[in-house]
C-alpha cells in the first residue's frame, strides 16, 4: 500500500457514517490511528510546522508557523467535544519531533490535571492556572519577548484552554490583545479553546472578528455554527466528538480526524 494513503481506508470509512450508526461509530473510533504510527509514517515533519491533523486522504494537515496570515487559531465547539483533546494531539507532536531551539509552549488552563504529564516535557515552559497571579507576567514576558524576537528562530506557542478564562483578568487584556493581534508575526502563536455557546456571547463578541482561523468540533446548535462560521447552510451536527473537526479550505469545508493519544 502507497505509504501516505496507509490510514485512508479506515478515514473514508468514518465519511461515509451517518449519525445514527452508533455501533460502526464505535468500531471505526477504536480502529484510529495512534499518534506514534501516524509520526512514524510522515517523520520527519516539515520544519516550523503544527501537525493539526489527518484529512479523509490520510494525509497529514499542517500549519506553517512562519506564515502568519492565518492569525491566531480558536477552536470551538460544545462541551466535552473533543477541544482539549485536540491541543493534547498537537503539543505531543511538539515534544516529540521538534527541538527545544525551535518551538515551546505555554498552557493556560483552569484543569491543570489534564496537563500535569505534559509540565515535564521537554519542550513546554509551564503550566498555568488563570487564577495565578503569573499569567499576567507571563503574558507581558511573552510581549516582551517577541518585541525582542525581530530575526529570530525559535517558535512560541500560548495555549489557552477555555479562553473566556482569561478575558476574566482585566490586567491581563491589554497584553493578551497585542499577542491575538500581532503574535504570529513575531513568531508568537496563540492557540486557544472557547465552547460554542461562549464564543457566540456578548462576553467574547469584542474578541471573535480576531480569530480568522476557526477549527470546529461538534456543535449541536445549528444557530451558533452558522454565527460562528457566517453560512447560513453549514452544521456540525455529524462532527463525531472527540476526534473529529472541520476547518474552512477556500470556499469548502475541509473535515479531518486526531489521532489516539497513545
């Protein structure tokens, strides 16, 4: 079999489910394909690259981090719909294949169980709670860093789980402005959480038009899809949470899996 078309059999075969098939829902969910195997089989990654994903080809979807055209990254979605998992996926792939030289990250989470195995790794600077009075600090540190980062190598990923956590610290908004701004092109890239029903609040309304780039999970609430994505004709009722997402590729959508965290 063609390496790069190795997992597509069984990613064609999710397309083709309906939402109502819940027993080969489970058999294809269990037949995904692991992080490990799925590195072993495109390593080595592009470098600057953010491994985001595998399309229904089976092939790997990537995000250069030199460009920043596409700003920062929001992912959305309903509750327990796979949001956390995802930037699990993606700073494993961080740790794995990229030196210490080339891409770090941060985590801004009020769950820092889910992340406690991932503030040993190699490659991540810490893990915060919103409640600490350090993420201010860090955030302006951040500021400071990429003001200073002009012709610089290294790569910064901020991770923010649960966005609106945040926008709760009016200290921390003017730094965090600046960073959803101008990061990516100083080699800053925020990547966050919000839950559908959040994202499309009075609360977060000042901060959306920031985030071009929008990955959705599963949202039940055609309503809050279609603000969300401005189509009156799209939904994400047949997204299958956890491990699967939707991204906008020119005019089409373009849904993609994660694989198992192994």
């Amino acid at each position: 079999m063609n390496n790069t078309k190795q997992f597509s059999p069984t990613l064609q075969s999710f397309a083709n489910l309906t939402s109502d098939a819940d027993n080969q829902h489970s058999t294809l969910l269990s037949a995904l394909p692991s992080l490990n195997s799925v590195l072993s089989e495109f390593a080595p990654l592009p470098r600057a690259t953010l491994f985001l994903g595998l399309a229904t080809d089976g092939l790997p979807i990537l995000l250069n981090l030199l460009d920043p055209l596409p700003g920062p990254i929001m992912i959305t979605g309903d509750e327990g719909s796979g949001k956390t998992n995802f930037l699990r996926i993606i700073t494993s792939v961080l740790d794995r294949v990229h030196a210490l030289n080339e891409v770090t990250y941060s985590v801004i989470t009020d769950n820092a169980a889910e992340w406690k195995d991932f503030q040993r790794s190699r490659n991540c600077e810490d893990v915060f709670s919103p409640r600490e009075l350090k993420v201010q600090s860090h955030l302006h540190s951040i500021v400071a860093w990429a003001h200073s980062n002009k012709g610089g190598q290294q790569i910064r990923l901020l991770i923010i789980d649960r966005l609106n956590s945040v926008l709760e610290i009016p200290e921390a908004q003017q730094d965090l402005n600046w960073l959803l701004s101008r990061g990516p092109s100083r080699r800053v890239w925020p990547i966050v959480t919000s839950n559908s029903s959040i994202a499309v609040s009075d609360l977060f309304k000042p901060w959306l038009d920031l985030f071009r780039a929008r990955l959705f999970s599963h949202i039940h609430n055609d309503r809050e899809t279609q603000s969300l994505t401005g189509s009156s004709h799209i939904s994400f009722t047949q997204l299958m949470a956890p491990f699967q997402f939707a991204m906008r590729e020119g005019n089409d959508w373009l849904p993609f899996w994660i694989p198992t965290l192994d």
